[in-house]
C-alpha cells in the first residue's frame, strides 16, 4: 500500500506521526497555502496538483492505492473532487472531519451561510475581528462602514481589499488569556468564523464567551455524498493500517 494522506488540518500531523510511527509507506500533501508550514513526519509534497487531471496523473505516477483526506473542514472543493475521483478510480477513501463546535451555556452565536451574509447582522460603526483567513476577505467587502481586523498567519503580500481594514499578523496557538487581551485591546465589538471545529482554535470562542463579544458562525460546506467519514484520529490511523 501507498497511501497519500491530504494535510492541513491539525489531526493531519497527529495522523501523520502514527503512520510513521507505525511504518506505513505513505506520503504527505499540503496545499502550500500557509508559509514555512512545519514539516510533517512523513516524505511530503507540497503545493496543488493541477486540477483534477493533475491529480489523477500523480496518483496513478506515485502508486497511491488508498487516501485519506485530513483537510480543512472548508476545503470543500479538494475533498469533492478528491472524494469523486476516488470514486472514479476504486481508490479507498477516508475523510477526517473533526467534529463541528456547538455553542454552550454563556455563548452569544449566530449562524450565517456566507461570508456576506455577515453585513446584515453587524451594525455600522463597529469593530469585527474576522478569523476567517485571507482567501476569502473579499467576500467581506461589503462591510463597508465598520472597522474590520483580518488575522492571518503570513504577512500580507498587499493592501488590504477593502476600505476600513487592517491585518494582524499571528500564529497560532493562542492561549483564552491572549485572546481576551487581544480583543479588549482592539476594542472587537463582533467576532466572525468558520465553523473549523477542534480544540486548539477554539480559544478565540472562549474568550468572546468571557467578554460578552457576539460570535456569527459560519456554518460548514456539506461533506461528500456518500463519503466513508469519521471524526477520530484513531479510527483513521486503524482505517489506514487495515488497507
């Protein structure tokens, strides 16, 4: 077996370490989205795969006979297509999708669709903290009238898209208490996400819940139709042992 396992997600690297832990012969793959990504323990590739011919070609060129897809809840696109190509090809396929977060007593969240829809809710004059990332902050620009901070993790390669905004630059992890001061400090009056799930970006929620910040969520992508899914690091080490 040669498995590819698709990173970029958290439990990718937990995943990863097992299998090499475990000897599996398997190869790593990371969009290259985030600069100086820290290296897995596995061979890796990095970058896309040229579309969906790109992707079958490599396939079929490295020998890949399984994959697991441990992405970004939101990277909806390459898990469709990875997911029908599959498919396509009689490859087994896994999706890794952690569980989504759900809000709790002291919460203040409100679900939206899209980025856009975000306008709608958020009055004019305020401040919104988006952590979001940079590949879609051009669906916020009709937050025209509010003061709009992006996070993002590399430095910005230009201005930011729209009128009214600014980027802040961190890596992750945050800790709740870095949070709250970040916040008070920056006097965020709203906090915009994606619905990622997971532990360690959860800390931004936290802290919102502590100072009263309304959240508005978006909510997930749907998963693959018919997918074979689990939201367990171990069940995803033991589905790729079993191949």
């Amino acid at each position: 077996m040669t498995l590819l396992l698709l990173a970029g997600s958290g439990e990718a690297r937990q995943i990863a370490a097992a299998l090499a832990q475990a000897g599996v012969d398997a190869v790593a793959s990371l969009a290259g989205a985030t600069q100086r990504a820290k290296p897995l323990p596995l061979p890796m590739r990095v970058g896309g795969f040229g579309g969906r011919g790109g992707f079958i070609a490599y396939v079929k060129e490295a020998g890949i006979t399984a994959v697991l897809d441990a992405t970004h809840p939101f990277a909806d696109q390459i898990t469709a297509r990875t997911a029908d190509i599959c498919a396509e090809l009689g490859l087994p396929y896994l999706y890794h999708l952690r569980a989504p977060w759900v809000a709790g007593t002291g919460d203040n969240w409100q679900e939206i669709t899209r980025e856009e829809d975000a306008a709608a809710l958020i009055p004019q004059g305020k401040t919104v903290f988006l952590g979001t990332g940079r590949q879609t902050l051009d669906r916020f620009a009709n937050l025209a009238g509010r003061r709009v901070i992006c996070r993002q993790i590399d430095p910005p390669t230009g201005p930011f898209p729209f009128e009214g905004g600014k980027f802040l630059i961190g890596r992750p992890p945050f800790s709740v208490e870095h949070e709250m001061e970040l916040f008070a400090a920056l006097g965020i009056d709203w906090i915009v996400v994606k619905n990622a799930g997971g532990d360690a970006s959860r800390t931004k929620l936290t802290a919102a819940r502590a100072l009263g910040i309304p959240v508005l969520m978006i909510r997930r992508p749907p998963p693959p139709e018919g997918a074979q899914i689990t939201d367990s690091v171990d069940a995803a080490v033991a589905w790729a042992l079993s191949q």
